[in-house]
C-alpha cells in the first residue's frame, strides 16, 4: 500500500477515470468530510458550463471517488473532543475513523492493513 493522501474535489475532477483507477490502487486516499460537503453543493448547481447539470457532474465525481482503499476521516471537531474527554488519537499513520452507535461518537482502531 502506497502513501495516505488527502484530496479535494478538484483533484478529482482533473483526473481521468482511467487516472483514478491508478490513484486508488496506489495510495490510501483519506476522504475529508469537506469533500463530501463539496460534491453536495454541487447538486444546487443548475447548470455547470452548457452542457452538464449538477446531477452530471455529482456522478462523473462518484465515478472517480475511491472504492477500494481509504476511508472517510472524521470530523476534526469529533476528534478534538474525544482527546479533551480522555480518549487519545493514536498517531500511526493510519486513517482516524469514528462511528457513531448508541448516540455516542467511537473512535474505530486502525487495522493492521490501514
């Protein structure tokens, strides 16, 4: 497995699906909230250039989205608070994956592979 890379929606949309394909089979894309927030916003959109709607440009970004490797990171604030209350983020490199079950915000450990 490659480096953990952070992305943004542009970086994305300079690729090539053939591109993307390489930069997921390589890296380990970390997946910031913001870029989820990002490829929404465009759903607003009506009309991006002449000839594409925003529901054209979420899909051709989902078409590039990694699938394989890498995660969605957590919520910076999530984090901050989960270390002020007492549970440390390990700094290993890995991805920092929080879940929320019986509404309380977990910290998922990193696996061996991540």
């Amino acid at each position: 497995m490659g480096p953990t890379v952070l992305f943004d929606k542009s970086f994305l949309q300079s690729l090539t699906v053939d591109e993307s394909v390489w930069f997921n089979h390589f890296t380990n894309p970390l997946i910031c909230p913001l870029f989820y927030m990002e490829t929404l916003a465009d759903l607003e959109k009506n009309r991006i250039g002449n000839d594409r709607t925003g529901e054209d440009e979420v899909r051709i970004i989902a078409e590039k989205t990694p699938e394989l490797s890498g995660a969605p990171c957590a919520f910076h604030i999530n984090l901050c608070v989960n270390e002020l209350v007492g549970y440390p983020i390990p700094m290993k490199g890995s991805i920092p994956i929080i879940a929320y079950s019986d509404r309380t915000w977990t910290l998922i450990p990193a696996t061996p592979g991540q």
